[in-house]
C-alpha cells in the first residue's frame, strides 16, 4: 500500500511563497513509477486539481497557478513538491497529492492514494 504524507504548510502574506512536499512510501521508487498530482479544496469548494507529474517529467498546471506554481520531484528521495510563489487569497486551501499508475490528468476520479492534507492560508 501506498502511503503519502504532506509537509510545509502554513501562514503566509500575500506575495510570499511556500513549499509543499509530499513523501511517498510503501513502493519503491514510486514518484518515478506513478502519476502524481496536487489537489486543493477551499472550504465550501470543490476539490480541484492544482498540478500533476507525469512519469517522464513533463507537467500540466491549473490555469489559476500557472506561471506561479511549479511542481517537481526527486525521485531519489520519493518525494513530490509544489513550489508556490506568488501567493494570493484565493490560494488559502487544503492542499493534497495524490499518485496513481494511470494518468488522470487534474481529474480527482481515478487517483487511488491520498494523503491527508497540509493547510496553506494566505493572508491579505
């Protein structure tokens, strides 16, 4: 079983920036063997997906984060990041990663593991 836990979230003024990472477990070299993906939800809101990784590198970004958020992996660590700059309100979230062996794109259907969550809040 895979297992997945975020890290680096936190309290932020608007403007300043975060790094979030997400460790993988429980399968070895699993960063480079699956799809992973950032996923947020805003209280009231729709989970939405903020990112994903393909296994050959390339990436696909929501367009509200594009040009801010950069996702990123080091396989060697089995770890998965999202480097957030630029932050605004509309950012404060709970964020997520999510990893499956299929591709999903930013769809939340498909992704079979989950971590719990590391709580970005951005303040004005």
């Amino acid at each position: 079983q895979v297992q997945l836990v975020e890290s680096g979230g936190g309290s932020v003024q608007a403007g300043g920036s975060l790094r979030l990472s997400c460790a993988a477990s429980g399968y070895a070299h699993g960063t480079y063997c699956m799809y992973m993906v950032w996923f947020r939800q805003a209280p009231g809101m729709e989970r939405e997906g903020v990112a994903v990784l393909k296994r050959d590198g390339s990436t696909t970004y929501a367009e509200s984060v594009t040009g801010r958020f950069t996702i990123s992996k080091d396989n060697a660590k089995n770890t998965l990041y999202l480097q957030m700059n630029s932050l605004k309100s509309d950012d404060t979230a709970m964020y997520y990663c999510a990893a499956s062996f299929s591709f999903w794109g930013l769809r939340v259907d498909g992704y079979e593991y989950w971590g719990q969550g590391t709580q970005v809040t951005v303040s004005p």
